[in-house]
C-alpha cells in the first residue's frame, strides 16, 4: 500500500466576491486546501489581492474594514500552504448558485471568518485513489461531515417522519445493524464521485438495507432499481444472477444515475431524488407547468406523487437524526470506520457451497456479500469476483485451485456443432427452449453459431427445475400488491412468479372471489426467481 503524507485539511467552503473585475458576479468558489501546496498559493493570491486591494483603494467603511479581515485571514492561509511541499492536486471549482443553500445556516466562531467557512475535509492518497479520514474510529462520522440535506428548512413532512423514527428506536437499530456490511464501501464511493453523504442513507428509504428487498413495481436491491432502468445502467439480468442486487454493481448504478439526476436539476439534490424516486419525465413535466403557472419549481413546490411527497421528507429526516443523534435522544451505533470486505478475484464460475466450505464462511456470510446470486453456482459467463470478508479470506485464496478446477461441481456445457437449433439441443437435454434462452442470456429465436459454448444449466437433466437454486427461504420477501384493473389472479401469479394456489391461501380467498381494484393482497416473493 503506497505510503500517505497528509496536511491538515481545510476548505474554504464559499466565499461571495461581489465587485471583482477577476470573477463572475456573485459568483461563488470552493478553494480546496486539500490541493497541492506547491500550486495553492497562485490559486489564493489572486483573492487576496482583490481583497487588500480593495480595502484600502476607498475611504474606510465597514465594507473596507470586512475586506481588510478578510485579507489578513487569506494571509494565514497562504502562509500555511507556502510552509509546505507536498505535491497535492488544486482544484478551483465553481458552486452552483442554488447550492448557496447548503451552507450550514449556524457555525461556531472559529469556523466562520467573515463569510470564509472552514471546513474540515478526508485526506486522500498520493495515488489519488480512495479517501482516507484518520479523524474518527466510526464511518458514520464520515457520514456526518458530508450532509447536506440536514440544513434545509424545517418541515412538517420533515417532523413527522423525524417523530416516527424516534417512536420507532427497534427499526432504526434493524437499519443500522443491516447498513454494516456495505456503508464503509458506500461511503467511499460517494466520496470519490463528490456526492453528498446524504445519499448513503438513500438505502434505508429504499429498502431498509436489504439488498435482497423487492417491491410490487419490481424494483429490487438496496437501491431499488426496476428492470428496464437496471439493464440501461448497465446491470445485467439473467437466470443465473441479477446485478441490481450485486453490492458492488448497484451501488455504482446508483451513483452514476443520481449524478446525472443532479447535473439535470443544476445540483439541486431534492429534485434529483424526487426523479429518483417518480421517475424524471414527472418531475419536469410538473416544474414546466408551476413555470408556465409562474409558481415555485423547487421540490416543495411541486405536486408531486403522494409516494414522491413522503421520500424525501424522510430522507432529510434521517439526515438531521443520524446527523444530530444526542439532539433528538436517538441511539445510532457506531460502525467500524473499515472495510468489511475485499474482492476475490475469479476467471470462471465456481460453486458458491464449494467456495464457502474452503473458505470457512457459512453460506449465510457469502450470501449477504454477493447478493446477486440467482444459484448456488455463479453465471458461467460473469460476472466471476466474490466478495470475501476482511481477514477471512486467506483461507479461499490458498484453496482457489481447488475451487476452480472442479469441473464435474459446475454447469454442463454444450459445444454447437453444424445443424444445431435450440430445440434440438434442449430435447436432447430433457430441458424446454425457454429454459436453455434463460441460462444462457440469449432469446429462444436466437441464431448459434458452430462453436458457440452452452449452458446446460445442471449437470442433473431430470432435476432441473431445482438443481443448483440458492437456499428459497433466504430468497423469500413478502410484499403487498393493490389490485389494478384488469387483474386476475391468474395474471398476478404469473406477473410475481408464484402460483394461483398460493395466492389464495396467503390471502384466505376462494376460487368464487372477484377482485377489486384497489384491493390490498399479501405475496411472498422469490426474488431468486424475478430476474
């Protein structure tokens, strides 16, 4: 691991230069000392001077005598970074205007010096890759020092959801003890993409931090992504694994589309979760009609889905109780401010109860790790990396030959010859066409080609239709589904994968019932299934 030189870091988080001939008018900057100290001076040189300047360029006022504060605090500055060489990177970058908002409204005297706030910021490596913050043993200390939503004004929505949390102490631990696992890694992530920590407890909305959450609208994972927005991010859906569950891959999805929500909405983070959560088209279609009705387009102001309405209240709610947690008498544990796992990097598809016996974790630990799994087997065209936990996976590393060089415990494989078709091949194979489509990724009219490397799905024919299913009971999610019109029980069993059978018995129901729309019916859900 490269070595880490770090100076005590600080931000100059906004600083308004109202009548400089240098700066766009009321144009806001972010001067990050965490930059290189050899090219910092240049960078702050130019604002001092402005400031020196004028003050004494005009009969004093308060305005000279602010700007004379003003310079002399540039001043220690500029002296700080001048006594060091550590070649950093400077970064100037400009503020969006509407973020003038997240300036926290209440700061002690030694953070504020006349407009410039100071801020502590994480040290990162020489290398440039990853945040290190040597400042507290807990990561949700990180998580503080990032949010922003937190200084919003305040809000009944905001209120009520604020009051039902602190009624509700068993479903915040259940939250927090779930979040362990994976909000070192996604606090890192969002460091590194310069996105607020508001955002890592976006899964506690979602899904509570359970990446094997499913919803009635089919969103599934910790960031409760819908098939179609899953597969344009680029998180893949087969039979053997669903990436809107991978830890890794979801997360990354996440950001990438939050991101461009922000930049769509000019930094204006409400909005981009509102959009997150309803969808973009809704948003924007209701801001173009409060601006063709000359009313407010922020998110308060908008009408919005009921859904949409509660979301991001509860969201900011999290953020001031995981923010403020003596203030509002809320017990949030710490977490270990380290990470949980690593990557075991793989070439080919392994069997996951091979991989957990070697590596001395139960089935239950890599599960939790690799969500994505559809299989006891992972997908033998990828993705193949597992996540291991940190400090047991020795073990699997010294046993990966073994693991991998097995290849009666995997999948059967067919090589196409000439004259080949799926329908020859899957009657050979005792399988359906449907099936030999599904395990391989690939439509039941698609052309093979000679040579092309199949999937049989198990080595056991006659059994397929169970061989190599991960453990059901850890699968299973109940959910409610309100009834739409046009449905039937038929068509809902066959939407959500279960039977006509056991909808009836989960909802006490007789072949003789007629569904309403509107009416409110209880599933339980294989997600292993819904890829």
């Amino acid at each position: 691991m490269m070595k880490t030189t770090c100076l005590p870091k600080f931000a100059i988080g906004k600083i308004i230069f109202k009548h400089s001939s240098y700066l766009s008018l009321n144009q806001p900057l972010r001067l990050d000392l965490s930059a290189p100290a050899t090219r910092l001076a240049p960078s702050l040189t130019s604002a001092y001077w402005y400031l020196f300047l004028s003050a004494f360029s005009s009969p004093i006022t308060s305005y000279s005598i602010s700007n004379i504060k003003k310079s002399f605090a540039l001043f220690f500055v500029l002296l700080l970074a001048g006594c060091s060489a550590i070649d950093h990177t400077v970064s100037l970058e400009p503020i969006e205007a509407t973020a003038i908002e997240a300036i926290p409204k209440k700061q002690s005297i030694d953070q504020i010096i006349d407009g410039i706030m100071i801020t502590k910021t994480h040290c990162h490596s020489e290398s440039g890759e990853g945040y290190i913050d040597y400042a507290s043993s807990d990561v949700w200390d990180r998580v503080r020092d990032g949010i922003v939503l937190d200084t919003h004004a305040d809000h009944k929505r905001i209120d009520d959801h604020i009051n039902w949390f602190k009624k509700h102490p068993e479903y915040l631990a259940r939250v927090n003890n779930r979040a362990r696992p994976y909000i070192y890694y996604i606090v890192g992530e969002l460091e590194k993409n310069n996105i607020p920590q508001d955002i890592a407890l976006l899964p506690i909305v979602e899904s509570a931090f359970d990446p094997f959450a499913y919803s009635s609208s089919f969103a599934s994972g910790m960031w409760q992504f819908i098939p179609n927005t899953g597969k344009h991010l680029g998180l893949k859906q087969t039979w053997w694994y669903d990436g809107r569950r991978d830890v890794v891959e979801s997360t990354r999805a996440a950001i990438e589309y939050l991101s461009m929500l922000a930049n769509h909405y000019d930094g204006d983070w409400l909005l981009a979760l509102a959009a997150y959560n309803s969808g973009m088209g809704r948003v924007d279609r209701e801001i173009r009609k409060n601006v063709k009705a000359s009313k407010g387009i922020d998110f308060w102001s908008l009408s919005l889905p009921r859904e949409t309405k509660a979301y991001v209240p509860k969201l900011i709610a999290l953020s001031r109780l995981i923010k403020h947690p003596d203030q509002y008498n809320v017990n949030w544990t710490a977490t270990p401010n380290t990470p949980y796992f690593e990557t075991i990097a793989l070439t080919q598809q392994v069997d996951l109860k091979k991989a957990a016996k070697l590596g001395g974790i139960s089935m239950g630990q890599l599960r939790q790790l690799n969500p994505g799994f559809n299989r006891t087997k992972t997908d033998p065209q990828g993705p193949y990396p597992l996540l291991w936990p940190v400090g047991k996976s020795a073990l699997i590393k010294a046993n990966l030959y073994t693991l991998t060089n097995n290849p009666q415990d995997l999948s059967n494989f067919y090589v196409v010859e000439n004259g080949d078709n799926l329908w020859d091949i899957a009657s050979k194979h005792q399988t359906s066409v449907s099936k030999l489509a599904a395990w391989n990724n690939i439509k039941s009219s698609s052309t093979l080609k000679i040579g092309q490397k199949l999937s049989l799905g198990s080595a056991m024919p006659a059994s397929l239709n169970n061989a190599g299913r991960a453990d059901s009971a850890n699968y299973i999610r109940k959910l409610n589904y309100s009834v739409r019109s046009g449905d039937s029980l038929s068509r809902i069993a066959t939407k959500f994968k279960v039977t006509v059978s056991d909808l009836k018995r989960w909802n006490d129901l007789s072949k003789h019932n007629v569904l309403k729309p509107g009416q409110r019916l209880t599933l339980y859900v294989d997600v292993s299934k819904t890829s």
